[in-house]
C-alpha cells in the first residue's frame, strides 16, 4: 500500500467564476487567453496571476519551464478526478493528499493583498470547499487539505474550525510569515491559531515555496543561468528555504507550547534534517536556551521534531543513517504529482527500490502508508 503525501490539483477554470457571487466578479479569479504570455494564464480583474497550467506537466514531454499552454493540452489527471484516479491505479498509489496550485501557499499575495479583504477570503473558502466536492467521488482515495487564511487570525480560527467539521483532514500554511507582512512564526499573535489547530487534531503543512521565491527566479540570475539551470536552483534553493522554516519552529517555542499540534514540512526532501538537527541541539546547549526559555522543559529541538513534525521525500536515496537521523515514525513518501519535479509509474517503484528496500519491512511500511495513515486518519482496509 502506498500512501501519496504530496500531490496537487490544477484548479479548473470555473472554480471561483461558479463560487463566488457576481458582486465579487470584477476581482474573481479566471482563466483567459495571455497574447503575452502566449498561455492561459489565472487573472484577478486585468491583473495575471499565474499560468493556468504551469504545473501540469504529467504526461507533457517537454522540460519545464515549458508547460502545456491551454487546457487542452494537459493532461486531464491534473484537473479531472476520473483521470487522476486512473493515472493512480497505473502508479499504484492507494490514497493522494491534495495540495493546490495557483491557490498554494502564500494565498494573501495570490489573490493580491490589494483586493478587498473579505474577496480574498472568500476565494479561499470557496477551494476548500470545491475540494471536498472534488473528491466525492471517491472520498476513501484522497486527503483533503484546506488552506488557512493565516493573514486574519479571527479568520483562520473560524476557518479551521469550519473545515475540520467539513471532513478536510489537515491545513496548509505558510512557514514564512514575515515575508507576507505578517509577524514571525515564533510570535504570539498565533497562538489562537495554533490552539485552533491543535484542538482540531488536524496537522499543518508547510509545503515548499510558501515563503518569498523572488531572490531565487530575479530577473538577472535567470539572464545568466538561462531557464534550465534556474528551475535546478530554485528548486534546491526552495527546499532549504523549507529547511530554514523548520529551524524557526523548532526553536520558536511553538512546539513547547502546543505539544500535540503536528507540522509536516511538505515536498523538501529530508538529507538536510540530520544537519538542522544537530546544528540545533549543539547550539541550543551552548547558548543554554532552558534559562530563558523554561517552556522547552528539558527537551532538545531534535525531541520536538521527533514528537511533532513530519517529512517526505521522493527522489533522494534512503539511507539508513536517514531513517536513524530523522526517525522512522516521522518520514513519509510523496510524488509531487503532477508537478514538474515528480515521479510517476515506473519511477515509483525505483524511487521505492532507492535505499527503502534495504530497511526492514516493518520500517517499509510506516514509511510507505502507516505514518501518512496515523497523522491523516485515513482508514485502512483490513
């Protein structure tokens, strides 16, 4: 069995015109024709967003940045829940959690932090509820999860609690708050969030490139390294932005304070945790952060992280100082379908021959389906 932790939808081009009311509509998000772009491309009013299909690249045979231009031309698996069903079968995934596309991450800035706060929240309301309908169709085979308007505390509690009642089964935030004007992750001012989603029992993600990717695609970088390497860099330079948000978290205090909230760092990879850890814990001795900080308790950073947060990883090889590293109980396995870094088909079971068959089949296991089953409450047939 093969739990998939880490796979996105391309929003379908009605998604927020069908949801929201025609008073919002001069500022609703759509798809149209770009002559610039020479793509369809995500508009909020005359303002493009983001190319319509950037990240549909299953089944597209040239490399990215290239990507199919209209939506006759991707694949019907990034948009269509009877293709993506199909196209699972075929890998011989069991059950996908589902992350957005154009409505990822940093969700303020998506929808332009100009546009009047409550159309902003109403389009993300509005995909967290069309994911629900997505996946009726066979609700057993998906993971839900629905983003959290973390730009409105008030907000986000209500939304949490709106979603969990729903069925979704985790939430997605930033881990980078202070690049959307917001304060750091180790503030306070979250707690009521934090408490919100712990009460919830659902897990927060931060899924990679939800903080601030303009350093890594500016202009004059991509005119020296051309578009090949710069998807290269800024994929790597992306997951050690991940790497840098886990560090927050896990000497923020957020993990102290709420001991039975999960995090999940989503879609970078794990050979930097065994670093970040160790670079922790050495450091937070010297500097002996229990005096300042007594609500550690006489707990390292890398206790928090084996008590509370979450990984994945598809592409690397599993060694074993990995599993030793990071934990067996905190690694789970991804393929970033149908983005342009993803495996699919024959390349799932190499990615499974990469190291994992070597571990014992117990630890095969919790890393395949048992730990995505126990965090995401997904049932398991018999």
């Amino acid at each position: 069995m093969i739990i998939d932790t880490d796979t996105h939808i391309s929003e379908p081009p009605d998604l927020w015109t069908s949801r929201l009311p025609s008073s919002m509509r001069d500022q609703t998000m759509h798809v149209r024709w770009s002559a610039d772009a020479k793509a369809e491309m995500w508009f909020m009013g005359e303002r493009p967003v983001f190319k319509a299909w950037a990240g549909a690249m299953f089944g597209w045979d040239e490399p990215f940045p290239s990507a199919p231009p209209t939506q006759a031309e991707a694949h019907p698996a990034s948009y269509d829940v009877g293709a993506r069903l199909k196209a699972m079968d075929a890998s011989g995934i069991d059950v996908a959690c589902l992350y957005p596309n154009v409505a990822g991450g940093s969700v303020a800035d998506t929808y332009a932090a100009e546009v009047d706060p409550a159309v902003t929240l109403a389009h993300l309301r509005a995909y967290n509820d069309f994911l629900l309908d997505w996946i009726a169709p066979a609700p057993d085979r998906f993971v839900p999860l629905a983003l959290i308007p973390y730009w409105d505390v008030d907000a986000a509690v209500d939304e949490i609690e709106r979603v969990a009642a729903a069925g979704h089964k985790g939430l997605v935030t930033t881990g980078a708050p202070q690049v959307h004007a917001a304060p750091y992750l180790a503030d306070h001012h979250w707690d009521r969030m934090w408490a919100a989603c712990q009460a919830s029992g659902l897990p927060v993600s931060f899924h990679v490139a939800n903080g601030d990717l303009s350093q890594h695609l500016a202009l004059p970088r991509l005119m020296v390294d051309g578009a090949a390497v710069t998807y290269a860099r800024t994929t790597t330079a992306a997951f050690l932005d991940n790497a840098q948000q886990v560090t927050d978290l896990l000497l923020g205090g957020v993990l102290a304070r709420f001991p039975d909230l999960r995090f999940v760092s989503v879609e970078s990879g794990l050979g930097w945790i065994g670093f970040v850890l160790e670079s922790c814990d050495y450091h937070f001795r010297k500097a002996k952060v229990w005096s300042e900080h007594p609500e550690f308790g006489d707990l390292l950073p890398s206790d928090l992280f084996r008590r509370q947060v979450f990984v994945n990883y598809w592409f690397e090889r599993l060694e074993a100082w990995h599993v030793e590293t990071v934990g067996e109980d905190n690694i789970l396995f991804e393929t970033d379908f149908p983005h342009p870094t993803c495996i699919y088909g024959d390349e799932i079971p190499a990615a499974i021959s990469n190291g994992l068959q070597a571990q014992p089949p117990a630890v095969q296991e919790k890393i395949l389906w048992r730990n995505a089953a126990a965090l995401y409450g997904v049932k398991v047939p018999a």
